[in-house]
C-alpha cells in the first residue's frame, strides 16, 4: 500500500504540471485585466482581500462551474453576488471550465 502511494504521488504532480487545460485555467485566473480573479480570491483561490470574500481553491471542479456558469447567465444573486456577475462575463464555457479545473486542484484550505 505504501508503496503504491509512493509511486502514485510523482505521476499526479506530473499530470497537474502539464496538464494543458489546467495551465489554461492557470492563465485566465490570474490575468489581472479579465475577469481580476486572483485580485479578490488570491492566486491559489484561497486568500481572499476580504474576509467577506470566498475560499474557492480545493472545491469540487463540477460546483466551481456550475457556480460560475449561474453568476454569467444572472442565476445566482445571492449575497454579494454583483461583482462575480460582471467577472464572469467575459468567459465562455470552455475557459469556465478550465479554470474550474485549476482552481479544484488548488490546496483545500
Ligand atoms: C471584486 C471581487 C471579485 C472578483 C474580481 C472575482 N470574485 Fe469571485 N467572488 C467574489 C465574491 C464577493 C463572491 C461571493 C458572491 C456571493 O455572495 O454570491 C465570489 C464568489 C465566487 C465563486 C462562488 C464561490 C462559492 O462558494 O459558491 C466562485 C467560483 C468565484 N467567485 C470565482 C471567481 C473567478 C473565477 C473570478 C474571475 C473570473 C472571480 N471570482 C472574480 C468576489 C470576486
């Protein structure tokens, strides 16, 4: 068992390094003139500028898009939702998708 995890562990660093999609996700995130993600959640989605402001990194991949997809079609008007609903309206399906890809591999807070 130890041994399997041993081995399993360099491979899944691997992957998350050149995983295409995720360095795409990567990108978008933390561009600061589109969409400004990483200026309110923090690069890794988990350090917020305020207290106020969600922990995203580590969450599951499917909830992240779903939640992203529902601010960009004005779905979701919970809360503070009124600058998520103009970060989002520049991403189509795609980049949605891929930097809910980066942001679910992020370290759970
Ligand atoms: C101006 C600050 C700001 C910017 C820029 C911003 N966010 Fe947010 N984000 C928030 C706030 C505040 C909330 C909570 C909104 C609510 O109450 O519904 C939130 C919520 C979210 C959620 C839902 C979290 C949950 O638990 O349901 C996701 C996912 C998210 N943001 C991702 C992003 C991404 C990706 C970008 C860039 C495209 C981005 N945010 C840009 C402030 C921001």
């Amino acid at each position: 068992m130890a041994l399997i995890a041993i081995n399993l562990l360099p491979l899944s660093l691997a992957h998350a390094q050149s995983d295409p999609i995720y360095d795409q996700g990567e990108a978008l995130y933390i561009n600061p003139g589109r969409g400004g993600c990483g200026q309110c959640h923090g690069v890794s989605g988990n350090e917020p500028v305020m207290p106020l402001y969600p922990k995203i990194g580590g969450q599951s991949e499917q909830y992240l898009y779903n939640q992203m997809i529902d601010y960009r079609e004005k779905r979701r008007k919970n809360g503070l939702y009124i600058p998520m609903e103009v970060a989002m309206q520049p991403f189509n399906d795609e980049e949605i998708r891929a930097m809910a890809v980066y942001l679910a591999k992020q370290r759970v807070f």
